[in-house]
C-alpha cells in the first residue's frame, strides 16, 4: 500500500485466523472498511493479514460472532516501539548517565603538581589557585585558561619569575622558577669571546682569558675580543673565556603615530553566555536574550570535551561580551612626536638584551602627513657584544 508508512506511525499488527469461518470473516471486515494487506493462506483453514492498529475495536466486534478463532502474532509501528522503549527505559537512562558522568570525570581537575619551588611557595601558589578555582574536583570548563592561571600567578606570587602552566589530561603541571636561585655553576668547553655585532668598545670585565682588544676600540663581528689561549709562546693553556665586553652599538627604527587614536574602555558592565558545539549545531546552555550593549569587546574562551583520554568532537564555549565606550584622543604635534619616541623605544627594546641600556636617541628625519607622525630614529646602545666561539684542537691566535 502507497500509504503503508503512514500506517507504521499510528501501529500494525499481523493477525492469524483459524476455523472455517477464516475467509468469512475477512470478507466482513473488508465490508466493514477495514483496511487489510498482506494476505497469506496457511492451509485451508488458516488465514494471516495485516491490518491498522486502530481497527482493532472493529475487529473484536465481528470477532464475537464469528465462526473462526484469531491471535495476534506480530506488532510493529511507532506506538510499540515507544511502549518497548518505556519498558526498557531503565537500562537506557542509565546508560545515559554512566556517559554523563564518565564525561564530566573526564572533565575535572583530579591533580595539581608543582616542581621547582620549596616548600613555603608551593604552599602560597596553592592558596592562590584556590582563589581563581584551580582546585581538584573543579570541572575545567568554569577554570581561566593555562595562560590566564600562568599570569595571575606571576602577577600575585612574588617569590616566583617565571611559572609554565600546562594541561595534561586531568592534571595541571606547573613549573617553577624562583627568585634569587642559586645560580648553577656553568661547566664550558674550552672557548674563545668574539664580537657578535660591530661597536666601540666601553667596558671590559675579564672573569677568564686574555684581553686581545682595549677600550675606544672598534671591532667588526666575529672579531677576537677575549682569547681562550694563555700563557707565553712556550706554553700555552687552553681555558674557557669568559666575561662581558661592553661597546657601543648603533640601532635605527621607523615608526608612524597617529594624531587621532581610537581605544577601547571597558565599562565594567559584561553579559557571559556558555554554549554547546556539536559540529555545526550551537546549543545555547546559559546566559539567554540579547546583547543590549551599543559597543563591546567579545573573549571566547573554547574547550574541547574529554572521554576519559580521547577528545570529543564536543566543545564548551564561553563567550564574554564587555560593554566599552570608544574613546577618541587627539594629540597635537609635540604629543604625538612624543609618544613616537616612546613607541620607538619598546620597539628597540625587544630587539635587546635585557641588560642592554640605551645611551641616546637622535632623530633622523620628521614628517607630518595623513594624520600621522612619522619618525626615523638613530638610537645608541650599551650592550654585551661577547659571544662564545669554540676552541678546536689545532687553532692557533
């Protein structure tokens, strides 16, 4: 029948007869307008079809007076299916909440480990991780990311200068680098100091070898500062150089700064929604209705939901909407010249050592246009130019 699925939704069921009275009492149902298909002669006495569930109260009526007995031996359809569904219902949500639960185990912090601090610190790190949440049976979803941890650390501890934060599984490991740490005694191969980049000498401090350039001179890369050879002609030792030659150096940076500078500031007043990724499908878990700020700046913080060690194709997303104001400042030429030079500055810094100073500035060139400032900086720098150089059997100064 065209229209047989139809009939799967609402229920089937497959009906046996048996007597004399078998095709009797088929033909008075058809008269009836009940819909019957799938007609099978077992026999000259056994007959089986299927018919509509909802036909069944026809069915018992002509039933009674019938001259044939009739069982029901098959039902399939949507109605017994829900009733099969219902009977097994609690294998099938405990099945449901086993995952639930093995994925939320999967998904909290079960240990914290940290290396390389005593004690006192260990114990002060982890009062301050208690704050932001980081604490053993705190889902990991509701935690700052391992950076964001890494920065408050550094930011609130000040026995530490530096702390990597990672996440392995289930378990945070956080390495740790205290202040003032004894310094490890270095163990150098036999080495020559040779200059790294060209300037003019202005400070040697000599803790191992012989001096082979003085102060004001001029010296190119790759030229001996501090040989590793000492001694007279006739006997030479080998020993590692070692110390620090201070020279001149010269950088020079371009940079442009606008007249006009649009920026960011945040209201203090933020709206957090958390949703569900399946793929492509988004399911809003909380913090519903729109975002009535005018102007905001969006985090999204992402994670991927863990089955025990594999990953799901699940992902957490919480995103934070700040409500900010643009704020528009206008510099006139000196200001902006001025915070030219500063952007200068940081940006020869980066380029640096962090012992490296810088002795003077000078500006090259000064222009005004399109809004902008554009400088062209000559900057001097006192820095270490002493770079190791190996010492190989056989070299000679």
């Amino acid at each position: 029948m065209k229209n047989q699925w139809l009939f799967f939704l609402k229920g089937i069921v497959t009906v046996r007869t048996s007597g004399r009275g078998s095709e009797r009492f088929l033909n008075t149902l058809t008269r009836a307008g009940v819909s019957v298909w799938n007609v099978k002669a077992h026999g000259s006495q056994v007959l089986t079809f299927q018919m509509k569930l909802d036909d069944l109260p026809t069915l018992r009526q002509y039933a009674r007076t019938a001259d044939c007995k009739f069982e029901f031996v098959g039902r399939k359809g949507l109605p017994f299916m829900k009733k099969r569904m219902l009977r097994n219902s609690g294998f099938f949500f405990g099945a449901i909440a086993f995952l639930v639960v093995v994925i939320l185990l999967s998904n909290m912090v079960w240990g914290i480990e940290i290396k390389g601090a005593n004690p006192a610190t260990e114990y002060k790190m982890e009062k301050e991780l208690e704050k932001i949440g980081v604490k053993k049976g705190k889902l990991q979803f509701f935690i700052d990311t391992p950076e964001g941890i890494q920065r408050y650390l550094t930011e609130n501890v000040n026995e530490i200068t530096w702390v990597g934060v990672e996440l392995k599984g289930t378990t945070y490991h956080l390495q740790v680098v205290e202040k003032n740490e004894p310094k490890k005694t270095e163990l150098l191969s036999p080495q020559h100091l040779v200059a790294k980049k060209k300037g003019t000498i202005v400070g040697m401090f000599i803790e191992e070898g012989e001096a082979k350039a003085k102060i004001n001179d001029f010296v190119k890369p790759g030229q001996l500062l501090v040989s590793g050879l000492i001694g007279n002609d006739e006997k030479k030792k080998i020993v590692p150089a070692k110390g620090e030659v201070l020279a001149e150096t010269w950088y020079k940076a371009n940079v442009t700064y606008p007249l006009e500078k649009k920026s960011n500031v945040y209201t203090g007043d933020q709206k957090v929604k958390h949703t569900l990724e399946l793929g492509s499908l988004k399911i809003p878990l909380w913090g519903f209705g729109n975002i009535d700020f005018d102007h905001y700046v969006k985090e999204e913080d992402k994670r991927q939901v863990k089955f025990l060690k594999w990953e799901l194709p699940i992902v957490m997303t919480k995103n934070i909407y700040r409500e900010a104001e643009v704020m528009t400042q206008v510099f006139n030429e000196k200001e902006a010249i001025l915070e030219a030079k500063k952007l200068a500055r940081s940006k020869i810094k980066k380029q640096l050592d962090e012992d490296a100073t810088i002795k003077g500035e000078n500006v090259l060139h000064q222009s005004i246009e399109n809004g902008k400032v554009t400088l062209s900086i000559h900057f001097q720098i006192i820095e270490n130019i002493a770079e190791e150089q190996p010492i190989i059997q056989g070299d000679k100064e």
